[in-house]
C-alpha cells in the first residue's frame, strides 16, 4: 500500500521564477517533494530552526549568487510552509523568526478550533 504525500500548507511565500531561476524552482520542489514522502533531510539542503520551533527547518537553496531559504514545519499530517526569503545576511532576520512564529501560532489556533 503506497503512503500519500502529506500536502503543502503555504502560510506565506511561494517558489516562482522570477525570482527564482528555473534550476533553483525545480531545486525547491524536488526538495520539497522529498519532504511531502516522510523524508528527513539534513545538511547542506535542510537544517533545523530551534529558534523557530519544535520540527521546524529551513530549506536552502543556492540559486547562481543569490541564497534563498524556505522555511518550514514537519507535521504528521502535512508540511507548512512559514515563509520564502532571500538570504542576503549570515543569519536569519529576526523579523523572519519572529513572523514565522506568529504564523505558527496563527495557525495552530485556527486549526484547533477547526478541529
């Protein structure tokens, strides 16, 4: 019996060209193809983001000389996506973190009160 993907939630952000070269959009959704099929990826094409939340990790992805990152949490049921950005600094805006964890918070209060 085949296990099915567990879907995409955009919360915020999205993987177009432009911006995104063509190689780095394909990049980006065989990445997260991988992830909607159960598979935990580590460095160089995820690491965790602690600072975010519990499952939550950034994708990166190397586009010609521009550095994107999506940001996301693993969910039994579904992968979220918290937000897409250019990385132009070493580390993560704290304005990055702190509206992912807003989003998250936002989220996980209307899917409880869904459910």
């Amino acid at each position: 019996m085949a296990v099915e993907d567990k879907p995409l939630v955009w919360l915020r952000g999205e993987v177009k060209t432009p911006p995104f070269s063509f190689s780095a959009r394909v990049e980006a959704g065989v990445l997260l193809r991988r992830l909607q099929r159960g598979e935990q990826l580590s460095l160089p094409h995820s690491r965790p983001m602690a600072s975010i939340g519990t499952r939550c990790h950034e994708l990166r992805i190397m586009d010609h000389d521009k550095s994107w990152r999506i940001v996301y949490r693993v969910d039994t049921d579904v992968i979220v996506i918290l937000e897409v950005f250019r990385k132009t600094t070493q580390q993560t805006p704290l304005r990055v973190i702190e509206n992912c964890k807003r989003r998250l918070k936002h989220y996980e209060a209307t899917k409880s009160s869904r459910g």
